[in-house]
C-alpha cells in the first residue's frame, strides 16, 4: 500500500543517464474502477508540468520513481491530460448532501495503481463506497454503520 502523502514530491527520474525530469506534484484518479492513472509531474518555475502515466512508471530505490521510455507527456492541452480534481483536501457528502469531513489522504496498490481506502476527517472510506469526485467534493455513498459503529 502506498500514500498520495508519500508520492506527492518524490523526484521522477529517467533509466539510465538518471536524469531527474521533474518531482511528483500530485496524482490524478478515475473511478469505476477507481485508480491511480497519471501523475502530474512540476518540472520547474518556467516549465510546463508534465503528465506521466501510472503504467509508464515504477519504483527505482527509495524515495524515487523511474519513467520508462517516452512516457512523459507536457500537459496543458485538451486532449494531453484527463479531467483533474484534487483528491485530498477536497471535501466529502453523501449523494444526499451530506458533509462527511474532509479527505486527509488516500492509499492505493502502487502496482496496480488501484484505490484502497481514501483516508477524512470523519474516518477511512473503502472504493466500494466512492461515487464520484468533482471540483469540490469526493462524493460517496450513505451506507448506513452497523449497530454500535461508527459512520463515515
């Protein structure tokens, strides 16, 4: 399992001559099924960000990420990059409306890139229950607790 909190400003390098392309500034997730498809990757004060694939990444040692081959695309135009909302800091409702906290953090299979648990202020939410993310709020489903336990 592996934390947004812990990617988020991770140097992104190439195989090879070890070239450091730019740092991870945030990750971008699609639901059903909900999962880790790019990174948006801050590649410097006058530089656009860059956008890298989920698949077009792995791990090279501690506290870094390695592209392979051409897997970095700049971002800016309609057609380089999917919808983007922010995940963590972004508010929480129910489909009814509901205000359930604030997301803190989110823990997804960094293999997979799949989702599994997005971590608020009101306690852990498992994918099962995720609905939708917009511009301001991950949206989930109102399941009711069992007896005795607590309601995210």
């Amino acid at each position: 399992m592996m934390l947004f909190s812990r990617v988020r400003g991770l140097p992104v390098v190439t195989p090879g001559d070890a070239g450091r392309v730019g740092v991870v500034r945030t990750l971008t997730v699609e639901g059903a099924p909900w999962r880790v498809t790019h990174v948006v990757l801050a590649r410097g004060r006058l530089r656009r960000n860059a956008l890298v694939a989920w698949d077009a990444l792995r791990a090279a040692g501690p506290g870094t990420l390695v592209v392979r081959g051409s897997g970095i695309r700049s971002g800016g135009g309609p057609h380089e990059a999917p919808d983007h909302h922010e995940l963590v800091g972004s508010g929480v409702l129910t489909e009814c409306g509901e205000e359930r906290g604030t997301v803190l953090d989110a823990a997804f299979d960094p293999v997979t890139g799949r989702m599994e648990a997005v971590l608020t202020t009101a306690g852990e939410v498992p994918p099962g229950r995720l609905l939708g993310l917009g511009d301001h709020a991950l949206v989930i489903r109102a399941d009711r607790a069992p007896r005795g336990a607590r309601e995210v």
